[in-house]
C-alpha cells in the first residue's frame, strides 16, 4: 500500500534537488535578496508535494495495519481530521482539556525523523505490529530532556483507526521511567556509555573493516569504539505499544528501524543488580 506514496515522495525529493541545483547553478557574485524570509522554491515544492498526498485515495487496506495507518494519517491533514474523535480529550495530572477540531495542529509524530524507535520486554512483542487483530495502540512521544511523556492514544473503531484521546505525563510514572532515564544518560554521556556495558555483548553485524561480510560473536567493553553505531536518537525519541502493554520485565531492546529503507538495528539492555547494562547489539 506504501509504495505508491514512497513513489510520490521519491518524485518530490526530486523537485527539491532540482530547485535546489538550479539555485547553485546561479553566477556566484548574485546575492540573495536580505529580506528573503524563506527558500520560495522549497516552500512551493513542499505545498505541492502535501497537496499531492492529499489527493491520494486512502485504501481501505489501510487500517488493517496500524503502521500502514499512521503512515497516512501523518502525511495528509484531511485524513488526520477525518480521523480525531471531536471534541479530543487530552488529559494532565488528572484534569481533562477539550481540544476542539480549528485548535488542532497537524501532527506528524516521527516521520520527519525518518525513522521509528520501539521499546520492547522481548522479541515477540515485535509480532504484534503484524497482528491485524490489534485494536488499541498507544504511541508516545518522549521528551527525553524534559522528562514528559505525550501519549496518543488510537482505537479502531467500527473498523476505523481513530485518535481517541492524548495524556500528558510525567516519565517516571512510564512503564518504561526506569529505562528511559538510564537511555537519556546513555545516549549523551560517553563516560556513563562505556560504564553501562556488560562484561561481554552479543554482536550481530557487519565487518567495520569490510561491510560485505557479516560477523557473529561477542564483544567485549575494550571493542565497543569499534563497533558501536553511530550517534543514537537523543531529545525527543517515540515508542509504540501495541494492544495490551505488558508487565514491565528486566529486559528492553532499543530498536531503530527505518521507515522507508526497512533497516533496522537492536539494542538489548538487560538490568543487572539494579542498573541497565547494554548486552547486546545487533545492525
């Protein structure tokens, strides 16, 4: 169901190449206008690519899955206000706020990103984005440094996705507080990195000396500057439950998957005498 749309998209980053090496193209004594407060050239193609998505017909097949239906519901505006319950409920420290339909902003969650970041208790819970019998999600919106959790919460309702109701909440009362707070540190500090290793970690990957080949083994903490990934989601990061969330375990897998490539890398964590250790890595 998405190609069609990554084919737009495709066409559309065109355009903006386009523009762009036109623009480079010019002599270079030519300045550009002071008061220029915006590239006119990419905010034309930017409208237009949106009005072009907008004016794709949304298939049925598309609540089937819920990713196929976020994917949709973030890209085009009509959609997403076909599909918010109104008046939206949005909820904090216990006091309901109505947010009427002309309040709303277009939210796109993660996909100006690029990517998507799951939290899991284990790998079967990878299962469930697949399940077309899921009919309640929650995707969370995780302001790492500010210590806030924005949850939207989805129900399909008469075989219909819809935004339900939004709760604001503080991290640590998250299923998931105790992690988050150790990420948020693992992810800016080096120091607090390399003392958050395990005494060995599985490793699953490409050769850093040749790509095409494919290891398989452990690692141990004196290696991880050759093997770790690259600089990992900081700030704000998002997590999907699907249906059900289940009892918080001793275990999470950090994964960043790609949205459009389908790449994907897995962080194990594993609590160890009170403090979350990496041990795991699998690109």
């Amino acid at each position: 169901m998405r190609k069609g749309i990554y084919a737009v998209l495709a066409m559309c980053a065109g355009m903006i190449l386009f523009a762009e090496s036109c623009k480079e193209k010019k002599p270079a004594t030519e300045e550009a206008p002071a008061a220029a407060p915006a590239d006119s050239d990419t905010l034309f193609v930017a409208d237009t690519l949106a009005q072009i998505i907008e004016e794709q017909p949304v298939p049925k097949a598309a609540d089937e899955l819920f990713d196929d239906f976020i994917y949709v519901f973030c890209h085009n505006r009509k959609h997403q206000l076909s599909r918010i319950q109104w008046p939206l409920k949005e909820m904090t420290a216990g006091k309901v706020k109505v947010v009427q339909r002309k309040q709303w902003y277009m939210e796109q969650l993660y996909m100006p990103q690029g990517f998507c970041t799951l939290i899991l208790d284990n790998y079967k819970q990878q299962e469930q984005a697949k399940d077309t019998a899921v009919s309640h999600v929650v995707v969370e919106k995780i302001f790492l440094d500010k210590n806030v959790v924005r949850s939207f919460h989805f129900n399909r309702m008469e075989g219909q996705w819809m935004l339900t109701s939004v709760e604001n909440s503080v991290m640590g009362s998250n299923p998931n507080g105790s992690f988050l707070t150790f990420y948020e540190k693992f992810s800016t500090d080096s120091a607090f990195q390399a003392e958050s290793l395990a005494e060995t970690i599985a490793f699953s990957g490409p050769n850093p000396d040749d790509d095409s080949e494919e290891l398989q083994g452990e690692i141990t903490p004196a290696q991880w500057e050759d093997f770790q990934p690259g600089e990992l989601p900081q700030g704000v990061i998002y997590n999907t439950v699907y249906g059900e969330r289940g009892k918080a375990g001793h275990q999470k897998i950090f994964l960043l998957r790609g949205i459009a490539s389908g790449q994907e890398m897995q962080l194990t964590f594993k609590q160890m005498d009170g403090a979350w250790k990496l041990v795991g890595l699998k690109e």
